[in-house]
C-alpha cells in the first residue's frame, strides 16, 4: 500500500473568507498563499501554498466574484463560522480505473469528472477526479485526481513549508481504515471524533492545521 505522503496530492483547508485566512496562515507559517483562481459554476475560488513537490495545501472558500451558485458550495461551505480541514486528495494515474477498483469494493466514488479553473493570469488549468459529493467517510476517505497535461499547481505555488504527517479519527475507526487498505491506502485512522489532522514544517516552526 502507499503512504499518504507519496500519494497526498493537496489538502483542502475551506473556510467563509479566503483573503483573511490567508493573512492568518500567513502570520502563523511565513509563507503567504498566492490566489489560484476561480472554479466557475461553484462559487468558490482559492488559493494555494506547496508542502511539497507534488502537494499543496488549498484554501477554498466563497467567491465574490461569481453569482450565487444553484446549488450549495462544496465542503459545506455555506454554513462554515471559521476554517477547518475538510479533506484530502490523491493523485491517481487512471482515474477511472481507481473509481472501477472502488467499485469492486463496495465504495461508490461516483463518476469520472472533468474540471477547469481559471488563473488569475487568464490560463485555465483542467484535471479528471472523482465526485467529491459523495460520502467518504466524513473527508477521510480521499477523492482522486489526475491533471493530466495541466502542470501541477505545487510548482507554482509559494515555497517554504512541508507536510509532514496526516492523521486521522473516526467513531468507526476500523470500518474506515478497512475502507483505506481497500484503495490501497496506508492511513491509521484512530477511534474519535471524525477528523482530520495535517501537521506543516515552515518557517516558523511547526502548524498543525485540522
């Protein structure tokens, strides 16, 4: 099985106000998240700061610049009172074939996706992932993605921090981490509240965001 280090492609960190939680992870890393860009259709944009060479850690919240979306914003962000650390992502080479292995499980990933988002520099990055909708145990479980001929957005993102581990609880601990090996994860998954728990070298020593 793979380590979540080796496979971890970002972290998503969503909170009601991306512009004041990059000043507070600015003071709290030394490092301060560039704007990524929109995701149309969402009402959502971002902004981003590596932890590595293939990983990042995304900050996602509401996007003034688009209308209301139809439906509600992804990660409950509707209802949010301040950031949390809802989930995290895999890098997948075949898609497709993670959502067919799933299946064979019994773990509905749902279908293939195709997405886009625009870049502040008017270039538009677009990846294949599964349906983040679905239930995945509370965000432990990841959703996958593959950005095909799009370069990873670690490479251009800030520099200077590292993850360093991710941990994880859950009421259902063992059901869940069952649900891990069956992907192919290595993840220990600790009885507890349902939560996630990213611990970051930077600058300033070390963050633990969950």
């Amino acid at each position: 099985m793979a380590s979540v280090i080796s496979m971890l492609d970002h972290l998503v960190y969503v909170t009601p106000d991306v512009d004041s939680t990059i000043e507070q992870l600015e003071r709290l890393l030394g490092v301060r998240a560039a704007i990524g860009g929109q995701h149309p259709g969402w009402g959502t944009r971002n902004a981003l700061l590596s932890v590595g060479p293939l990983a990042y850690l995304e900050i996602m919240g509401p996007d003034p610049g688009q209308p209301e979306p139809a439906q509600a914003r992804p990660f409950g962000i509707d209802a949010l009172t301040g950031p949390r650390l809802v989930t995290w992502v895999a890098r997948a080479d075949d898609v497709q074939s993670v959502i067919e292995n799933a299946r064979r499980h019994g773990v509905d990933l749902g279908e293939l996706q195709t997405r886009s988002r625009k870049k502040p520099d008017g270039s538009v990055l677009t990846w294949t992932m599964t349906d983040l909708t679905k239930d995945r145990r509370n965000g432990i479980v990841p959703y996958f993605i593959n950005w095909g001929d799009s370069p990873h957005p670690a490479g251009g993102s800030p520099q200077g921090c590292r993850l360093l581990s991710l941990e994880a609880s859950h009421p259902e601990s063992k059901d869940v981490a069952r649900t891990l090996k069956s992907l192919g994860i290595d993840l220990a998954v600790s009885p507890g509240i349902a939560g996630l728990k990213a611990t970051i070298e930077c600058p300033r020593g070390r963050l633990v965001v969950e």
